[in-house]
C-alpha cells in the first residue's frame, strides 16, 4: 500500500493551517519509509485538471488532518455504523457525503488553500441543490426502516422568493445537524425553535385546536408535519 502514500499524500506545500502541520507531522513517517516507491513524487502544477477519485484509505485519510472530536462523533451516529451496508461508513466513509477527496486530500494551493469538498451548511461554496443531491443520493431511496424521502418540489424543496424579490434554497443542513450525536431538530424540546427561526408568525398565532381537545404544546412539529415531503399548496 506504500505506494498509494505517495499518490496520496504529497507534502503540503501550502502550510495554512494548524491541522497540515499535524498531518505533515504524521506523514512524514510514511512517505520517508515509501522514498524508494515515491522517486518521483507528484508534483503537477496545483491547478492539474484530473478528477478527484474516492481515496482507498477513506475515513483514515481524512482524519490525518481532520481528528478532532467533533468529526469523531459521527462514528456514534447511524451514518457511523459499519454493520449497516446502506451507511456512509459502510461505503466512502466520509467522502460518501463530502465526495470524492483523493485531490483535496493530497494537494494545497499555493496561497489559496486546498481543492474544495462538497461542503455543508448555509453560505457555502457548495449550492444548495448539489449539497441535498448527496443526502439524497441516499435517502431518495427507501433505506431499511426508513423511507424515500420526497424532497425534490416540496415546500421545503423548492425555491423561493423572499419580499425583496430574492432567491433562496433550502438545504438539509438549515434543519439539520451531522457532526453531532444530538441533533437539535430530532428533539422535540428544541426542534420549535429552528421552525420558528423562519416561521415567526406560528410562534404567535398557530391554531391550537382546543376544541378538538388536542395537547398542541406536549406535540413536535414533526407529530403533525412531516416537513420532507409537504405537497405545495398552489404553487
Ligand atoms: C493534508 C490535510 C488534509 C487532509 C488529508 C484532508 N483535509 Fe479537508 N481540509 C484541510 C484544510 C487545511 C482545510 C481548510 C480549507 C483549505 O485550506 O483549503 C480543509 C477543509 C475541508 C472541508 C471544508 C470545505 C472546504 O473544502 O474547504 C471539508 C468538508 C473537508 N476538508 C473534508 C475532508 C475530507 C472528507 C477528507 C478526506 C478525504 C479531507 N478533508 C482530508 C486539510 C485536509
Ligand atoms: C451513504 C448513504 C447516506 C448518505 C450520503 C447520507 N445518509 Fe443519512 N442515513 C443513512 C442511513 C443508512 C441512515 C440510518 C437509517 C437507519 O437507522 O435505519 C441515515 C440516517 C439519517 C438521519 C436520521 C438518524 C440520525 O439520528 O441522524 C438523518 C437526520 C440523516 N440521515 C440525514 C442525512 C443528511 C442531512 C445527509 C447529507 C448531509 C445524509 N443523511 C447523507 C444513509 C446516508
Ligand atoms: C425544515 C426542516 C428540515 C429540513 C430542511 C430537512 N429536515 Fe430532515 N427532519 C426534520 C425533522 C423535524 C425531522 C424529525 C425529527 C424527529 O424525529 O422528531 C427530520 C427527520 C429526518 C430523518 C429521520 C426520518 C425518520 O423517519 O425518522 C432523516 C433521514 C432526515 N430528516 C433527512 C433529511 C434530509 C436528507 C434532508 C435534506 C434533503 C432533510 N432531512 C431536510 C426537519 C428537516
Ligand atoms: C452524513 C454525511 C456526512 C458524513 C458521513 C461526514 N460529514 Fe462532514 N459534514 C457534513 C455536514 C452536513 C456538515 C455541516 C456541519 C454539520 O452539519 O455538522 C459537515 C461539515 C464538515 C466539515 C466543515 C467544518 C465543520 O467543522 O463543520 C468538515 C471539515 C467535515 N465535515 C469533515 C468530515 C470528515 C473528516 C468526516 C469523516 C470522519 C465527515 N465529515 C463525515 C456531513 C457529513
Ligand atoms: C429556512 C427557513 C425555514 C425553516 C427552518 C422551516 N421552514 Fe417551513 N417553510 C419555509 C418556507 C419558505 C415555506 C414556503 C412558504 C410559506 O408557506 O411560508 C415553508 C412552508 C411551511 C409549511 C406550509 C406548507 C404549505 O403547504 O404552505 C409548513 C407546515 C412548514 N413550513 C412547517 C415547518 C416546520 C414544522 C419546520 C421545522 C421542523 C419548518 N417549517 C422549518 C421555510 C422554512
Ligand atoms: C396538532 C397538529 C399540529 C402541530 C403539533 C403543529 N401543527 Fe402546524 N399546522 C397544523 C394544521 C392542521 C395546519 C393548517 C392550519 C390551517 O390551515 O388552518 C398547520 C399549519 C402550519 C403552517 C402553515 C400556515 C399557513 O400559512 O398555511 C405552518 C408554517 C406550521 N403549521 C408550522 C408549525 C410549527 C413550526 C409547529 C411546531 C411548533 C407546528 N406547526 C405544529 C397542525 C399542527
């Protein structure tokens, strides 16, 4: 496996960041004990247009810079669990949701950091259509107990325009949590407030169906809406 160290692991050049030198550190190990293998290491221009590829050292690979703990945790989760062969860890391990890494993982760019992976959240470089495709990938399909999500032109799926004429997409990750063993949105003591961070008017004015003797604050959200897959009404 020497050999892959090298395609792998090409020593940093760009030194940005406190979790390179750690992997320095760690690989230089390796790559001294590969330099028979590693003659003629990689050394293309930063910007080589070759395509990324799954690393087949996987989760190994991207815990040699990124070991701390809150990336650990996700081990402890259901996407954690090897013995599930629908789960990320029993497929790319991290990559199965951030892709194919073996570029980011080997090369920096001078000054302007590494080949970016598929990154979560809001505000990121990843579009939010391309970040729900990789949960998707998955969960658009029926997976054990759970079942296919219909996400694509729901409610929540769809775009949609705010008073000023602006556009916005909802990602998963405006809900959800994935570097947690909590989730905030699963518990139904905090779920309400990340509903209500954009359904402001609810908080105040929800009906609270008494007289169909309903225990509406001992509920979720979730009890009555299942937000996935909410057909629009109208639209
Ligand atoms: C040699 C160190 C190193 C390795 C190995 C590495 N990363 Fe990174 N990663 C970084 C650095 C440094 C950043 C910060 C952004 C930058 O400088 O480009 C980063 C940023 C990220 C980000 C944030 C989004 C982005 O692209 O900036 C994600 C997600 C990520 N890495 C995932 C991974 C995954 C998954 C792997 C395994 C395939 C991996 N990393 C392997 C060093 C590494
Ligand atoms: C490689 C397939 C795969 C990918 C990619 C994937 N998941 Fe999952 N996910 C699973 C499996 C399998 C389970 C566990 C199902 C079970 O417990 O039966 C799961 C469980 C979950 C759960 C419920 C369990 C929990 O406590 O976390 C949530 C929420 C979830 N996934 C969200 C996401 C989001 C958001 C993404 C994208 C960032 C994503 N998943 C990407 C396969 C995947
Ligand atoms: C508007 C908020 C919101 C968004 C956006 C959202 N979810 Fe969820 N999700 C929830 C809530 C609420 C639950 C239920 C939590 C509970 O069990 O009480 C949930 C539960 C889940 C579960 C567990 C399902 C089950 O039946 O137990 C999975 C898997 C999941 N979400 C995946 C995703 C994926 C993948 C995306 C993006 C394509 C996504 N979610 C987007 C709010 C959201
Ligand atoms: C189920 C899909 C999934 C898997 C598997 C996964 N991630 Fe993530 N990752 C996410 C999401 C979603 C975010 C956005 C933050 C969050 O939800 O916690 C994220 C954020 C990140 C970030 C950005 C920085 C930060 O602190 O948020 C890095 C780096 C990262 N992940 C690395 C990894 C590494 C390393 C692994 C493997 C040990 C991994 N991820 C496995 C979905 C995943
Ligand atoms: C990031 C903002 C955001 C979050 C967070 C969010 N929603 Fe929404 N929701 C919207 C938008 C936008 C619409 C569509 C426009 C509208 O009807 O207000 C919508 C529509 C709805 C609708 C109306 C469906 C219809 O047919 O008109 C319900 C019910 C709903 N959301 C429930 C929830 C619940 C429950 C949560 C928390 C689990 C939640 N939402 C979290 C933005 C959000
Ligand atoms: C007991 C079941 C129940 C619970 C619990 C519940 N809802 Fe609703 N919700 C409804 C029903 C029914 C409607 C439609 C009401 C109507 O049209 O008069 C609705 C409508 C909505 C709408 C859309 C209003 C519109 O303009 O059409 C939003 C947004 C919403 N709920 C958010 C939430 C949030 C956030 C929570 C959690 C704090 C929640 N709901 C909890 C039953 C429930």
């Amino acid at each position: 496996m020497r050999a892959q160290h090298c395609d792998y692991f090409t020593p940093a050049r760009h030194i940005g960041s406190s979790v390179v030198i750690r992997a320095v550190t760690l690989l230089a190990g390796s790559l001294l004990g590969a330099s028979a293998a590693c003659a003629q290491p990689s050394d293309k221009p930063a910007d080589n247009p070759y395509t990324a590829h799954y690393t087949s050292e996987g989760t190994t690979a991207c815990l040699y810079c990124h070991d701390v703990e809150r990336m650990r945790l996700i081990s402890k989760t259901p996407h954690g669990n090897k013995n599930n062969p629908d789960s990320p860890f029993a497929q790319h391990g991290c990559e199965s949701c951030h892709g194919p890494g073996s570029l980011h993982a080997t090369r920096s760019r001078r000054g302007r950091g590494r080949p970016p992976m598929i990154d979560f959240g809001i505000n990121t470089s990843t579009p939010p259509e391309n970040q729900s495709q990789r949960c998707l990938n998955c969960h658009g399909k029926k997976m054990g107990k759970l079942d296919a999500m219909q996400w694509k032109g729901s409610v929540h799926g769809s775009p949609w325009k705010d008073d000023a004429g602006k556009v916005h997409e909802m990602t998963c990750s405006n809900c959800h949590e994935e570097h947690t063993d909590h989730d905030p949105i699963q518990d139904k003591q905090t779920q309400a407030k990340t509903c209500y961070s954009c359904h402001k008017k609810e908080e105040k004015e929800h009906p609270r169906f008494k007289e169909q003797a309903i225990a509406f604050d001992k509920l979720s959200c979730w009890d009555c809406h299942d937000v996935h897959q909410l057909i629009p009404q109208g639209r």
